[in-house]
C-alpha cells in the first residue's frame, strides 16, 4: 500500500509540474512594463506617426557606409540584390554601432539562418521581399524575436554588446526594439495583404512597386495598378499595421502619401546629399535606387 501511495503521489507531482509548465506556455510573462523610449529611432520615429527614409547600402564600405549613416533614418543593407555578406554587414556595423541611422536589412528570404545573422549582428530589422502568404510572413516575425514571442535562439553575435550599454538590457528590450517589414510584390500578395498584415509581429508592409508593375503586368501609372496599392494600404490599416511604399517617389503627391510612413531612399534628416558618380552633379535625393524606378 505504501509503495502504491508513493506511486500515486509522484505521478500527482509529475501531473503538477506539467500542468503548471503548460499554463506558463500559454501566459507567457507580460512584457516590460513602461519600457521607455525604444534605441531604435526608426521604430521611435513610426510609432510617432513620422515618415523614415533610408539609404541604401549595397558594398563593403565602412567609411562611406559610417558618413552616410549620420544623415538618415535607417540604412537598407542590401543582400537581396547585391553581393554583401554578413560579415560584411557586421564590420560595418561595428565601425559606427550607434550612428543614427537604425542598422536594417533586405533579406532575400525568410530562413532562420538569415534572419538569425541578421540580428545576432545587430540589425534592429529586417526587411523580407516577395511575401505572398500567411506562411512566410510568419517565418519572418518568428525567427526575429526571442521567445515568448517568437523562436530565435540566444547567439554569440556582436548585438548585445552594441545595444546593451548604459544599463539596457539586451535580452529583454531587443524585441521591443526589433521591426519586421514586409514587402507585397505579386497579385498573390495583393489577394493575401489583410491576411499578411494581420500576422502577429508584423510592423510594416510596404509595396515594391516596380516588381508589382513587373509581376502583374500593369504600368505604374495604370488604374489596375493604382487598385492593387489602395487594396495593401487599406487592409494593412485596418490590420492595424504601418502602410509603406519602397519609392520614394510616393512619400508625397499621392492620394495614399499622407498614410505611407516608410520608404527605401528618400531626402535626408538634415539635407545633405549624397556625392554624384562620375561627377555629373549631386544626386536626387528622392530617386529610388537601381531597379525600383518607376516604369
């Protein structure tokens, strides 16, 4: 009898400790409460309702990369199509860690190895291209952020050491800090934007307007596609979302500008101006980079 009773009373403790474990995963610890202005000044910036523009930085140059860094919101590092790499990425980072523009990255997909590159790095976003479902917006807000919210994993990146100074706590304050931007380029994505925008951990959905143009055939300029644009800006305001476009070109003079909060490229913070290549004069601040320009 006794023996059974000890039985029981093991299995009953087993039965505790497991009931208690799963309550835990299903009310996950509340977030910091009151957690301050956030560091990353882009996410800041969006959450005040402001426009953000970026630069786009597409070679391994530290030195350019640290002068135009001062002047902008955010830098758009460019993996998608470029041929930087991470470690590329990291030394620039590491040259200028806490220049103005937020440190933010255009992935060329949503694996967990990039997106865990990235911010083991100390990107404080990511940018994921071609998102045309409910899936892979998923894997993009996921792999961004530590659990409870999400399922990266603890790294021996540079991150914490850049953004855990002056009594930050890295750990608990990067997913507070963290953006994850989606781009919708396809019909598909067009069909699916309330769905997408709707995804847990998604900050933005911004439009890649040339490869919409390319994917669904219609010019720029075209009611066809001006639908599809109004279509992603209102499901993604009534998911609750920020609405972006990645031209510039659109930050004003459109019937949506006063909604579209984040663009790859655009003006500078206080005017300055990129130098021109071969000495043509200075370049428009405005244009979109190679690839994104309107057709």
């Amino acid at each position: 009898m006794r023996k059974a009773f000890l039985l029981v009373t093991v299995v009953a403790a087993a039965a505790a400790m497991f009931l208690t474990s799963q309550m835990a995963a299903q009310n996950p610890p509340p977030p910091i409460a009151n957690p301050g202005k956030l560091y990353n000044t882009v996410k800041q910036k969006l959450l005040e309702g402001k426009q953000v523009f970026s630069f786009t930085q597409s070679t391994a140059d530290p030195a350019g990369y640290c002068e135009k860094a001062k002047h902008y919101d955010f830098t758009w590092f460019e993996m998608q199509h470029s041929t930087l790499e991470f470690r590329d990425i990291e030394a620039m980072i590491a040259a200028c860690p806490h220049v103005a523009a937020t440190p933010m990255i255009r992935l060329p997909d949503a694996q967990e190895w990039h997106i865990q590159h990235s911010t083991d790095i100390g990107a404080l976003g990511v940018i994921i291209p071609t998102v045309d479902d409910v899936a892979r917006a998923r894997e993009g807000a996921m792999w961004a952020r530590f659990p409870p919210v999400g399922r990266r994993s603890s790294g021996q990146g540079q991150a914490p050491r850049i953004w855990g100074v002056q009594g930050v706590n890295y750990r608990q304050t990067i997913n507070d800090n963290m953006l994850v931007v989606v781009m919708i380029e396809t019909p598909t994505g067009v069909a699916n934007a309330y769905d997408i925008a709707s995804v847990p951990g998604i900050d933005v959905v911004i439009i890649g307007n040339n490869d919409l143009s390319s994917f669904s055939g219609y010019p720029q300029n075209s009611p066809e596609y001006q639908a599809m644009v109004t279509k992603i800006h209102d499901d993604t305001l009534r998911a609750g979302k920020i609405f972006g476009q990645a031209n510039a070109m659109y930050a004003t003079g459109h019937p949506l500008s006063k909604d579209a909060k984040f663009f790859q490229n655009g003006p500078s913070n206080d005017g300055w101006t990129p130098p021109a290549r071969g000495g043509r004069g200075p370049v428009n601040p405005n244009a979109p980079p190679p690839g994104e320009e309107a057709k």
